[in-house]
C-alpha cells in the first residue's frame, strides 16, 4: 500500500514544530514534482529565527477544482510507550502504524499523495492543490505565511477552489470547529528578601487580574451568550494558566505571568469579555496582549459542498468538532471542509497511532473526491 509507506517515510523526519521541516518539505517537493505537480514554496522564520518551508503546489491546469491542505511538523515527545522503538521510527502492531505525527497528520498527507498519483495531468478538467505548512501544532505562523505570500493560494481564492483540510476525523465531513485566541499578561515587581521592604511581589497586582478572569470563567461555564450547542464542550474553554519567577520562598517574585487560552467559536461575540480583559490590565498596571491565532472555521451545512462531501464521504450528515486546525486561517476559501484518516483520539499521545484500514480508506476516499471535483 503507498500510503503505508508513504506515512512510513514522512513519520521518519522529526519534524518537531521547534525544529526547521526543511527536509521533510523536501521530500514532499520531490514526490509532487515527480507525479506531476507544479511546486511553489513559501519560506519563513519562525518567532525563535528557525527556518520552515511552506509546500504548495498545483497540478493541472485552469481554475477551481480541489484543495488539499496539511501541515508537516508535529508535537513533541516526552514519554514514548516503548523502549523497543523510537516515536520517529514507524513500526506496524496489532493492524496499526506506530509514530509521531502518524494520525496527526502525516497518514493524511501519505493518503492524499497516493491518491493524487492516480490521476494524470491528461485526467484533470480543473486543478488539484496541495498545501503543507508548518507550524500549525504552535499558532498557524505557516498558514499565516501562506496566505500573506502564496501566489498559488491567492489563484484559489480568486477562482472559489474547494477545500479540503486533511486533519484526522475518522474520515467524518466536518463543517465547523473552534477557534484560538492566546491572552498574555505580565506584571513587573523587583525582587528581594521577603524580610524587608526593598522587594515588590508582582503576585500582587496579578491576583486581582485573576479573580477576573476568574469570574469570566464562571460566565462564560454559565451565561447562554458565550455558548454554541453545536460543539460539545458548549464552551469557548477559558483556560488559565499562572506562574511567577520568584526563586525561593523568601524571595519576592520580579514578575508574574498569567496566560489565558480560550477557543472562540461561530455565532458567539467575545467583544465584552476581551474588553474585560483589557480593563482589567489597565486598573492593575499590567500589560495585557491577545493573540488571535485564528478564527473559528464555519461552513454553511447546506452548502452545496458539504452536501456532496457527506454523500461521497457515505455519512448521515456533518460534524463538529472542537479542536482547532489550519483551516481558521483560511476564511476566503467559502467551500471547505475538514476530513482527513486517522482519529483525534490518537493524536498527540505516547503511543501515537493511526489504523491501517484507515489509510486505506483515506486514499480511496480522496481518489474519490479529486474524481469528482476534478475530473468532471
């Protein structure tokens, strides 16, 4: 099966988000370019100055079509399950591929290759896409790059290609998922012995920012407003972390930080909140940053697209999902859905995996799509 051995091989580069996916994109570059693809590429730096690699590529000629959309880098791994194996050497048990990045998403990436060599450039009446990223696993800096510099994405959404993001939902069409937005705040103290006076504990001012957040929480756990009944969590998740510098119990912490990450979702205006948020920086002297990683994904159920995905796809009717993906990213794409081989379930744990069977079934439900869209 080329997919197995596809995921085989890409699962095989560690292609840890903190590290560059400079070779893994290279791979990816030679297997296109050799089935027919036209390659662009996208290079960036990371926030820590580390090289990536943006793949994307178009086979076929004219306009519309079909998009594939993924990402090669991959979380990291503390506790692999085994010593008998490493979490980047892929390794086949109990009728499934073991590996990092195996179900998330790189199994999705094999299938979508496999299935894309079926068809010649002579098959295809409108192009066939195919978009990697990088860094969609720590804030979609890829994606952003993407469709900030991408003249082949811009040729997309100029012409309404459908889209595809290939993140595992067990091959179920979703239309819907939430978004990602990180709140940074930051208060400054100095340090020095808690025996004296010359010290200023930054705690101080961050325990009433937090007993904001705090009763934020309670509303978004409580007040309908915040909720969306599609999702389960109903919630947009307002998850507080907090955590300061002080070295030693005596000594008064010279800085506190507290993080907020929540998860907006459609239909559902945060607008009062995050100016909550901001307020109560500002009585507290802290400084306060929200990052709109990105926005959540939405498509219509009755669209057109999502219609013909759920019957090719041999599925009841679209999904939700509460998980992010690349897809926020893409809001000028109008027909897209999320659908791709493999689990969530699997995804990001010691013992990642994806199920055999659903490579199988990947590559044949994408051979299927591209036969629809594109060669009609």
């Amino acid at each position: 099966m080329k997919a197995l051995r596809y995921t085989k091989r890409l699962v095989s580069f560690d292609s840890t988000s903190h590290k560059s996916n400079r070779l893994v994109s290279k791979y990816l570059e030679m297997k296109l370019t050799k089935h027919g693809f036209v390659v662009e590429k996208v290079k960036y730096k990371d926030p820590e100055g580390v090289s990536k690699v943006n793949v994307i590529a178009k086979k076929g000629g004219g306009h519309g079509g079909l998009g594939y959309f993924s990402h090669s880098d991959v979380v990291p791994v503390k506790n692999w399950f085994t010593d008998k194996f490493g979490p980047f050497e892929p390794t086949i048990g109990n009728e499934r591929l073991y590996g990092r990045g195996s179900c998330d998403m790189k199994g999705s990436i094999a299938c979508m290759l496999a299935a894309a060599q079926q068809f010649s450039v002579d098959d295809l009446k409108q192009p066939l896409y195919f978009v990697c990223t990088a860094d969609e696993e720590v804030g979609f800096h890829g994606a952003r790059a993407v469709v900030e510099d991408s003249k082949t994405y811009r040729e997309m959404v100029t012409h309404g290609t459908r889209a595809i993001i290939g993140e595992p939902t067990s091959l179920e069409v979703v239309h819907a998922h939430k978004g990602s937005y990180e709140i940074v705040a930051e208060s400054k103290g100095v340090a020095a012995h808690s025996s004296t006076r010359e010290g200023l504990n930054a705690n101080l001012a961050m325990i009433p920012f937090l007993a904001e957040m705090k009763s934020i929480y309670d509303q978004t756990e409580t007040n309908p407003q915040y909720k969306n009944s599609m999702f389960q969590p109903s919630t947009v998740s307002w998850n507080i972390g907090v955590k300061d510098d002080a070295q030693a119990i005596n000594i008064t912490a010279a800085s506190s930080r507290c993080t907020v990450y929540l998860r907006p979702m459609p239909g559902v205006d945060l607008t009062p909140l995050l100016d909550r948020v901001i307020q109560a920086g500002v009585a507290n002297g802290l400084q306060v940053e929200i990052n709109k990683w990105a926005e959540p994904f939405y498509t219509d159920p009755d669209n057109e697209f999502i219609l013909e995905s759920v019957k090719l796809a041999n599925r009841p009717k679209p999904r939700t999902v509460s998980y992010g993906t690349d897809g926020g990213m893409f809001s000028e794409l109008a027909d897209k859905i999320v659908f791709g081989p493999g689990s969530i379930e699997q995804a990001h744990t010691d013992n990642e995996w994806i199920a055999l069977e659903q490579l199988k079934l990947g590559t044949e439900m994408y051979a299927k799509m591209i036969r629809h869209w594109c060669c009609q």
